[in-house]
C-alpha cells in the first residue's frame, strides 16, 4: 500500500489564519454523501472556497443543490484540468478511478483514492502505474473505515500465512448491494452470512462495501489469500470490522465498530475522516 510521503515545510505560501499551503488547488471527485463530509469539514477548517472545486457528472448534477455546494464545480475532466487542480480527492466508486483517477496522474495531479477495491483488478493497477510515471504524480491510499494496516504491513515482512476479514452491518445497510438479489434485507431476523470468499471477489461483487477488504488485501497477502466474510446482523447498529491474521510475528486480531454516515448507511463515518485527515495533513505538509 502507498503510504502519504513524509515531508518537511516547503518555502510555499501559507494561509496565516490555518498554516495550509495558498496554492494547493484540490478538486473532490464524486459528491455523494462522503465527497460532502469532506467538502464540509474542508471548509470547516478553514480551506477557502477558491482552493476547492468538484468533479459531477451532467446526468448527477440535477440531483445535487450546485449553490449550496459553494464551489466550482465540473462536469468533464478536461474542464477541470484547465482549472489546475494540484490534488484529486477520489469520493465517487470503481468506475472514477479509470475514467477520472488516471487522466488526471498523467497530468501530473497527486491524488488520494478512496475506492481500493477498483485495485483489486490488475489492468487498471498497471494504467495507474504508467500514468503516475508518465505524469510523475503520487497516489496515496488511504485507510478507510479499517485499523492496524501498518502493523500487517510490517507483518507480512517476516511471511503471513492467514488473514480473515469479517464484516458485520446491519441489514438496511446492504439495501441496494448485490445481496438483495438473494436475501429480503427487511426480513433478516438472525445473523446471516451473504458473502464469503475472497477479498478479489468480495470487490469485483460489492465495490460499494468492499474498499476496507481491499486495504486489508493490499496491506497483507494480496486479494486472492485473503479470506471475507460478510453478514447482515440485525444484532448490530453499527459497522463492524474484524481482521484476524497469522504469521511469523504472532497473531493480531483488530475489530472496530463504526458509526456510519448519516447520509450512507454503507459507509463508515471513519472512512471520511481518514480522507480528511490525509487531507489536512498534507495541506498542513505534516508527518
């Protein structure tokens, strides 16, 4: 997984209300209810209105209050490039990462991905790859709704011969997902299993819900060693997120329970703050 780059304070403008760089220019790619969050707290801390714009598609856009977002907002990439973003804010699922992520690394603009779950396909892993070296940009990874990755991160140095992922939300949160196909979310009463199998399948079969199995993945052994098990539980109100791994090192086991987004039951509120704080961190250019 990339991690942010450390970096000490460059000779750059800085805002003297906030320490944040003058002439970082961020465009937030997608504006569902995570690219929102972070729009909001962006401005909350104090990010000017001139530093932010957002990437919507026309056919999105007349579902979204474009005067109460409060920036420039863009509709094709080739527009936004000619605004100059120096950093990408990916908020907007698999499919933004071809049509979005990658023209805008070959032009040389850094970005933080949200959707790790897209890497899962080795195609598109090796165009980001060449379009990060054709543009010299960076991509950073960040960690989501999950903890510990650096600790398996460094396990898998010294050789890792398991990791489980399990995932436990409630029932309305898997409206909408593939697994309706095959359950009646409104009727589950008990916990049940709808997926198990690998992290590769989990995120080719639920891109919407599968970005923490994909950080996990790319952390440890990669997506097809790495076993998932998802369930519906109406026995939870919130997002929970077990790892359990073995290796050389010992065992870890991890489980965080998470409040949700207000506005996406799918998605943990803790996946936006690590956007943000990535964010901040570099605007901030902090360790």
């Amino acid at each position: 997984m990339t991690m942010p780059e450390l970096s000490g304070h460059s000779a750059v403008p800085v805002d003297r209300d906030t320490n944040f760089a003058l002439d970082e220019r961020i465009a937030i790619v997608g504006m569902g209810a995570m690219g929102k969050r972070v729009l909001a707290t962006l401005r909350e801390r104090g990010v000017r209105a001139r530093q932010l714009a957002c990437l919507v598609p026309a056919h999105e856009a007349g579902s979204l209050n474009m005067q109460s977002i409060g920036i420039e907002v863009f509709h094709d990439v080739a527009s936004l490039v000619s605004w100059n973003p120096t950093l990408c804010v990916e908020c907007a699922g698999h499919a933004a990462v071809d049509e979005a992520v990658i023209p805008l690394l070959e032009r040389g603009v850094d970005t933080i991905l949200v959707s790790l779950g897209a890497l899962a396909s080795a195609p598109l892993l090796e165009k980001i790859n060449r379009a990060m070296t054709l543009g010299g940009s960076t991509l950073t990874l960040v960690s989501g709704a999950i903890g510990g990755i650096d600790a398996l991160h460094a396990a898998r140095m010294g050789g890792l011969d398991s990791v489980r992922y399990t995932g436990r939300k409630p029932p309305r949160a898997w409206q909408g997902s593939p697994a309706e196909a095959q359950f009646d979310m409104l009727t589950i009463d008990k916990p049940t299993v709808i997926f198990e199998g690998t992290a590769g399948e989990s995120a080719r079969l639920f891109p919407k819900n599968a970005n923490v199995t994909a950080a996990i993945a790319l952390a440890g052994i990669g997506f097809e060693r790495t076993t998932v098990t998802m369930m519906a539980d109406p026995g939870v109100d919130k997002n929970v997120h077990e790892i359990d791994a073995v290796g050389a090192f010992g065992r870890l086991s991890i489980r965080l329970e998470n409040n949700p987004l207000p506005d996406n039951p799918r998605t943990s509120w803790l996946a936006a703050m690590s956007i943000e704080d990535a964010v901040i961190r570099r605007l901030e250019h902090s360790i």
